[in-house]
C-alpha cells in the first residue's frame, strides 16, 4: 500500500544538502513527488520541503522518522516528518462571528483539508446548532475577568486530552494568555481582519475608515505573545473607494478573513509551513 511521506526541514546552509536527503529517500526505496528548497543568503539558511511516496508493506513508518533523525543531527537540524494518511488533530476556537467557521466546516466537509476536528469551543453559545448539525463536539466555557486562568486550564486539558495537533482561532474575540500561548508555540492560527503590520488590535476596519485607506486586507499568522505579531501565513487586499461605508468594509472584509483563514489551514494541512524567526518559508 503506497503512502506519501513528508518532510520539513531547516538548518545552516553548506554543499551538499540536497543530495544526502534524496540519497537517503532513494535507499529507502522512495520515489519523489515533490521537492522544494529555499536558502535565505543573508541568514544562510536552508530550507527544504520534499514529499515522497513509499510502500509501507516493505517501509516502516519508524524507520523512516529514524533515518532522518541521524541525517537532522548531522545537519543540527530542526525538522518535522509528517505522513498523508494521517491527519491533522483540530481544534476551532469561536465567539458569534460564524462566517470563518462555516468556511472551514463547509470545505472540511468537501475533503479540501487533510484534519479532523475534534471540538470546537466557544466563549457563546451561539454556534452550538452549527457544530451539532456537523456533529463536532461543542463546548461552551465562558471566559471573564474572573475565572480566564481557570477556564484556560480547562481549555489545556481539553486539547492535550484530544492530541491535538493545531489550534484554530475562527474569530474568538479573546486574547490568549503567555501561559496558554506557551503551551502551543506555532500551533496557534489566527485571523486578524486586517492586512498586518497595518491596524492592530481592536476594531481595524474603523481604523482604516478613519484613515481612508484605498485597500483593506485579511492576516492569518501563527499566535505569539505580541499582539498580531506572530509570522504571517497568509493574507490577501481587496480595494475600496471614497464611496465605500464603514459597513461597506466590513462586508467586504469578512469575505477575505474566510478565505485567508481556509488557504492559511489547508497550507497547515499539507505541511507546507516552515517557521523561522519572526517570519515563515511557505512552500
């Protein structure tokens, strides 16, 4: 039975690179399907994606992840190996806004994505019929001032109870704590409705009205400590005129926030995201 086996890796840069990874996935008797490589000169770093399919009757999946294993410490490398049968644990975190939600339930439902989503949680109630009617898990935890360490806790629990592999945030209007964030480091994909570095924070389609800016745009990036500064995945602009109202914007935002949201997960799903620094290599 054939299977695709995926890597991702980055280390320093030096000669020879390419060549002992597919020696090694030729003497795993592998056959390449993808390979896509990138080296930062200033960084002098290598970065590297290569998909390659095998026959798992005569190819151990361990043996495999071994193999490379003595080939990253060669490298001093860090590096991840993922298999196509095997998909991405989910989580989705939403407040009321549905329309980043619908996006992912609706193209989850069409096979685009290679994940399960195993719960969905939520600081409302509101979207509870909408993950009932696609059977997901729902879990209403209200967060206040109050009890945000408890119920963060809960939340932690719940994920690591789960094995969750990537935490979506679907439009949750919470800021997660350095403790939670901690807990996920580059497991956390947010969408910011607007196109970052520009308009941080809260209401930023008020703030580009304000400024009367010619195009508004959509973030997905991975969750750090600093506010809407973690490494972009994704984004996209659409223009808009003097004529354009506030509501307007809005409008035509939330059409991007769905879209971006769902290309950032289906890059996530495909293992095709490599994080460096304050940025990503996105094959």
């Amino acid at each position: 039975m054939n299977n695709n086996a995926i890597l991702l890796l980055s280390c320093k840069d030096k000669k020879g690179l390419v060549y002992k990874i597919t020696k090694l996935i030729y003497e795993l008797n592998g056959n390449i399907i993808d390979l896509d490589e990138h080296v930062d000169p200033i960084e002098t770093m290598f970065f590297v994606r290569v998909a390659w399919s095998f026959d798992e009757n005569s190819t151990n999946k361990n043996y495999i992840k071994e193999s490379f294993s003595v080939l990253a410490e060669e490298f001093s490398a860090s590096w991840e190996m993922n298999f196509e049968d095997e998909k991405q644990n989910v989580a989705i975190f939403v407040s009321k806004y549905d329309h980043c939600l619908n996006e992912i339930l609706w193209r989850n439902k069409l096979n685009e994505f290679n994940i399960k989503i195993s719960l969905i949680i939520s600081n409302h109630t509101d979207l509870r019929t909408l993950a009932e009617n696609y059977q997901i898990p729902f879990y209403h935890l209200e967060v206040n001032q109050n009890n945000k360490n408890e119920i963060e806790q809960i939340e932690i629990n719940l994920i690591k109870g789960k094995n969750i592999d990537v935490i979506v945030l679907a439009r949750y209007m919470q800021i997660l704590s350095p403790d939670f964030v901690k807990e996920f480091p580059n497991k956390i994909i947010n969408i910011h409705h607007s196109f970052l570095p520009a308009f941080v924070g809260g209401n930023p389609y008020k703030q580009a009205y304000e400024r009367g800016v010619k195009i508004i745009g959509a973030t997905s990036h991975f969750v750090t400590n600093e506010l809407d500064e973690g490494p972009i995945i994704e984004q996209d602009i659409i223009r808009i005129s003097h004529n354009d109202s506030l509501k307007d914007l809005i409008i035509k935002g939330r059409d991007l926030e769905r879209l971006v949201l769902a290309r950032a997960l289906l890059l996530q799903s495909q293992n095709r995201i490599l994080v460096y620094g304050k940025k990503t290599i996105v094959f």
